[in-house]
C-alpha cells in the first residue's frame, strides 16, 4: 500500500523541520511538501495533491482559520488536521467549525498525530474523519473566539502586543502596512481594529476613512493608537470606540480589549481610565 501523502503548513521553519524528521520515521506517510503561509498552501495544494494537510491555525497574514475553506474548495477529499500552541475549547471549536478535520494541540502530537493520520488519511470512508475530529474532544460551548486585526509597522511592537492577545485567548492577523490590512479586511471578518496611525509615510486614518462601510456593516469596533496626542481630537471626530496614547502597555491594551469586547457588541463601556489614554466612543465611524 503506498503511503499517505502529507503535507505541512506552518510559519515556523524549526516546526516544519521538527514534524518531517518526526513523520519520516513512520513507513506509513510521506511528506511530499511543506508551506509557511496560507497562500502558499493553496498554491503547494493544488500542485501535491496531498491526502493529509497538517494545518497551524495561527499563522499571520492569510491565518489556517482563513484558508481550511479554500483548501476544502480546492481538495474536497483531502483531511484537514489543525495544529496549534493554543490549546483551548474556543480555539479547538473555531477549528471545528471552520471546516478541519480534527484538532491536535502541538504538545499532544507525538501521541496523536500519527493515530489519526492512520484513522483518517488511509481511507475513504468519511465516518473515520467525523470520529478522529474527536482526537482532541470537547462538550464545551464555548464561543469562537474574538478575531482582531492589527495594524502597527513597527515589526517588534506588533509581534508583542499580537503575542499577549493570543496568549489571552484572542485570534489575531498581523499587518504592516494599509495595502496588508485592506486585503486582509477585504477576506476576513473581526470583531476588533487596532489601527496605529503613523504607518510608514501612510496614515491608519486615511484607511479607516476609505473602508468605514466595510467596518460599519461587520460591526467592527475601532481603537486608535498614536503617540501622537493631536490625534484624540480626530478620533472623537470619527467616532471610534478608543484612542490609546503610546508608550500602551501590553497588560492596559489586554486589560481594554477584554473589557471592549466582553458580552454583547452592543454593550458600552464607561469612560473609565484603565492606566492609559482613552477617548469614549462618540458614534459610529464616519
């Protein structure tokens, strides 16, 4: 019987040489390719053909959540495992619910991983994928988590505050630059919009101006974020939810975006002063 055929999408270079070495040991599979972005698993998919895609769900950019139903579009028969550090109910139920197969945390893959390559990738019968989805089960009902977008260039500022949202449970997309976060606006619903001002010669607001429809009609909420203090007047104009004044740190930015994302959308918040800088919401954006 030929092997099954893999493939590994995962922004970590020492992951994807981690988990080929890993899987080359077993006779049963071979890993015919591996990606470091959701893209270029669409592009690699269509090209291997795998049976199996071993999928990280927080990749930035174009994230696993946001490629599982291309790849299903593109390789309908094709088991989808998603892979993650965050090993939680909402993540395990986003997962689910975006179209994978099965949810393996990375710290349970050297006891998971190949069981349920075995169960659902050398088969056609579709009952073994709806059973090995429960590789990792769960009965909680727990909600899909809050997704955010965040905008900040500077690399180092952005990889931290996007590491402490995570890390408290959230699902965040990076981006760099206006053209970034206006593709990924185009392709994803949030809930939240980290809009740093000051983007290369750019400006955030100038884009929070152009996709005011787009962020109106998904209700997405807006925070501001500048160092410089002239721009709390203009975001009492446009009516975001908050301004945040840099230096934010990472504890007062969690400790808002919990608070402004607790319950129900429509729940506003007092003009509480949470150890930084902020304006209450006004209006909707305009």
């Amino acid at each position: 019987m030929a092997p099954i055929s893999v493939m590994l999408v995962d922004d970590s270079p020492l992951f994807l040489s981690t988990a080929t070495q890993f899987l080359g040991m077993c006779k049963e599979v071979a890993v015919v390719g591996s990606c470091s972005s959701g893209q270029e698993a669409l592009e690699k998919a269509r090209e291997l053909r795998p049976q199996v895609i071993l999928l990280d769900i927080m990749m930035p950019g174009m994230s696993g959540l946001s490629v599982i139903g291309p790849l299903k579009q593109l390789l309908p028969d094709a088991t989808i495992i998603a892979l993650t550090m965050m090993d939680t109910p909402d993540f395990r139920k986003a997962a689910l619910a975006a179209g994978a197969d099965a949810f393996i945390p990375k710290s349970a893959m050297h006891v998971s991983l190949l069981p349920a390559i075995r169960k659902i990738g050398g088969g056609d019968d579709r009952k073994d994928k709806h059973q090995a989805a429960a590789v990792a089960p769960d009965n909680n009902e727990a909600a899909v988590p809050r997704t955010i977008l965040l905008m900040e260039d500077d690399p180092s500022q952005r990889h931290l505050y996007a590491r402490a949202l995570r890390r408290a449970g959230y699902l965040v997309y990076e981006a760099g630059t206006l053209q970034e976060a206006r593709d990924l606006l185009a392709r994803n619903h949030f809930d939240m919009f980290l809009c740093d001002v000051h983007i290369g010669h750019e400006r955030g607001t100038d884009l929070l101006r152009e996709q005011s429809e787009v962020l109106r009609k998904n209700s997405t909420q807006v925070v501001i974020v500048s160092a410089d203090p002239g721009y709390r007047c203009i975001a009492e104009a446009m009516g975001v939810e908050f301004y945040l004044e840099k230096p934010v740190s990472v504890a007062a930015l969690v400790t808002l975006v919990d608070r402004l994302t607790m319950g129900n959308h429509s729940r506003r918040l007092s003009a509480e002063r949470i150890s930084l800088q902020t304006v209450p919401k006004a209006g909707s954006l305009s």
